[in-house]
C-alpha cells in the first residue's frame, strides 16, 4: 500500500469476470495510492436465480438500490473505470460522465460480442441495435486492451476509427512461479501438453488430427489436454473425450481436468512432464488476433512452445526466432513436430524468450499502463 494517497478518486464499475485481472487492477490502484470504491452489480442481482414473481419483484428493488449506490459514488469519483468484460454498463457511465463530468476507462480484455458471435453479426447489426462494445469503443475517454492487433480487428467489423490517443495496452501477463525442468524426450517420448477451454479459436480439432497423423507415422508421444472445469464446459469437454476415443487415440491423449493454475498443481506438472506446449490453432479471423494465455503461460516457465503464425503474435514477438510456428492445419502442426522430434526445428533460445515474457507480459507494465492512463485523467481534470 502507498504510503502517500493521491487526489484521484476511481470508482471500479463491473462484475468480476477474469479474476486474475480484476486482482491486479485492484492491487494496483490502492497501491499506486489512488482512492478506490467499487460498485459490483452482481452483489444485488445474480445471473442464473428462477424467475418467480416474488424474485421479479426483489430484481427490480435490487436494480434501484444498485443504480443509488452508483450515481452516489459517481458523484464524488473523478474517473469511472469499467472493469473488464463489462462494456454493458456503458451507458450508464456515459450518463453519469454527462452529469459529474468523469472520465470513463474502459479496460476491454475480451469482448463479448466478438468472442461468441463473430464477423458476419456485427456487420449485420442494425443502428438501433448497436453493441455495447462498439458505444464504448467510441464513447470511453480512455481504452485499455491487451494487444494493438484485437483492436484494429474491431475497427474493421464495426467499421469505424478509434482515436488512437485514448488507446493504452496492457498485455496479459503471468506471474510463474515454476520454471521448466525436463530434459528434451529424457524417457525416448515427446511429451505434448495443451491447457485452456476448449473454445474453437484454439483448434483442438485440428491437435487431435495431428497427434493421429504423428501415431500413423510411429512417433512415440503422449498429448495431455488440460480443459478447464465447471458446468459450462461440461459438453464440450465430453464432446471431445468421445471424439478422442472414435478417433483411436484414448491411449495417446488424455483429456483431464483434475489439475488446475489456481493451486499450482497444473504449472508443477507442466514444467516436470512437458517437452513441447501447443498453443492456438484456431481458423477463424479472431484467432489472428490473439495471443493466448496458455502461450504466454508455457514461454514465462521456459517450456519449448508451437503455435500458429498470426498477426497477434508479430505484435509481441519475432515469431521465427522467439518460438516455434506453423499454419494451423493438422499436416503443418504435426510437419512441424517432426522437426522437432527430429531435432531439425530452428534453433531457439527459450531462456532469452522466457524473460522477454517476463518483461512484457508483466504486472510492472499493467500498472505502468494504468499509472500512464490515470495521469492524463489527472491532466485532463486540472485543465477543466
């Protein structure tokens, strides 16, 4: 904690949906010596309660006591910060910048519409329909994302220009505690892990085939896919174990779930059993314009990564000399496995790669970034 406060007062406004984050940016601010409220919507109305009459009836009580809580803070914040994956509330900050005079920080990191619906539904969007990610893209004083790249993307399907003055990155970043410990096939076996949520811009069809394609060719490997837990990913993950058994493959990949980052337990078995981490091998447009946690997360423990070439990973990387790439099609992952294997794969230096991460991909730059952006609110406020 700061020991001297400064003047700033930021009111957080959201849910908390990428927990890691929201943690971060929390710490930060009170930190960095910044007044911080926070006014969490879901603690007076949560998703997923049957509708009765007598719920209907305390959802509309829950709305008015959350929107006094709200402006009554408003009225005393100088900046209102939307926290990630919260562009919904929007409108409700433009109001209360029109009122208070705030400056409103939109912090993206993902954006709902265009992860779930894709190019062709925002191009058909009618202009009373407009998203709110596209009110908040063009209404927020400040931005603040995790690549360039994702953004010139949403320029494009929306079909608008961003000022580029009010858009500040912040990469994803990652705190390991863990580094890569393995020797290269050290038991005459390519050990290849995967972690993340089983989404289609990961390409998990297109690993399975490969590894198929590596086992026609009799390369000893096993192939871990860690997919993540909890109800929503239940179907998808049984999705995939079925198709890895229709496939011949239950005795070379095994899909688990029974390790996780949160206790450490998935990060320790990662740098004791993993020769190569797959990253994304998505096909759709918004795959060129990610990273990928589980990316970042294999290079900041020094674990030897492939993925695919995009232009996501040209804004971060020299992606023929920082890690292994290919194209996204079964044949080139499993060409470039074989290399490898066969130790032919160009050469890196995964320890000069592992503290680029660690720079860039830091929590140092993330409260950089924010201590830049509140600056120039603190700016904008002493020349009203």
């Amino acid at each position: 904690m700061s020991i001297f406060k400064k003047d700033l007062k930021v009111l957080l406004y959201g849910n908390m949906h990428g927990m890691y984050r929201c943690e971060n940016l929390i710490k930060v601010l009170l930190d960095s010596g910044y007044y911080v409220s926070h006014v969490y919507p879901e603690f007076y109305l949560r998703g997923g309660v049957k509708q009765t009459p007598l719920t209907k009836l305390l959802n509309k009580v829950a709305v008015k006591f959350q929107l006094i809580e709200f402006f009554s803070k408003a009225i005393l914040a100088d900046a209102i910060y939307i926290m990630p994956m919260n562009a919904h509330l929007i409108k409700r900050a433009m109001l209360a910048s029109k009122w208070f005079g705030n400056k409103i920080i939109w912090e993206i990191y993902d954006a709902m519409h265009t992860h779930f619906e894709g190019e062709k539904r925002l191009k058909e969007t009618k202009p009373q329909d407009v998203d709110n990610e596209r009110i908040a893209l063009l209404n927020s004083h400040y931005i603040i994302h995790i690549s360039k790249i994702e953004i010139e993307y949403w320029e494009k399907i929306f079909d608008l220009s961003i000022d580029k003055n009010k858009i500040y990155i912040a990469p994803i970043f990652s705190e390991p505690k863990l580094r890569h410990s393995r020797k290269f096939m050290e038991d005459s076996m390519l050990k290849i892990c995967w972690w993340g949520s089983l989404l289609p811009i990961h390409g998990i069809d297109n690993i399975l085939t490969a590894i198929q394609i590596l086992k026609q060719k009799n390369i000893p490997l096993t192939c871990d896919l860690f997919g993540a837990a909890g109800s929503g990913y239940s179907q998808r993950f049984q999705e995939y174990q079925n198709k890895i058994t229709e496939m011949g493959l239950e005795q070379t990949i095994f899909l688990r779930r029974d390790l996780k980052f949160a206790d450490d337990s998935l990060p320790k078995y990662l740098v004791e059993n993993c020769d190569v981490a797959l990253g994304m091998f998505g096909e759709n447009p918004r795959a060129q314009t990610a990273v990928g946690h589980k990316v970042v997360e294999a290079l900041a423990m020094g674990i030897p990564t492939l993925t695919m070439k995009s232009l996501a990973l040209d804004e971060f990387f020299n992606s023929e000399l920082d890690l292994w790439t290919c194209q996204t099609s079964p044949e080139s992952i499993a060409e470039a496995i074989i290399a490898i294997v066969n130790r032919t794969a160009y050469p890196v230096d995964w320890e000069k790669t592992r503290q680029k991460v660690l720079q860039t991909f830091s929590v140092a730059k993330y409260r950089e970034v924010l201590n830049e952006v509140l600056s120039r609110v603190e700016d904008d406020l002493t020349r009203k």
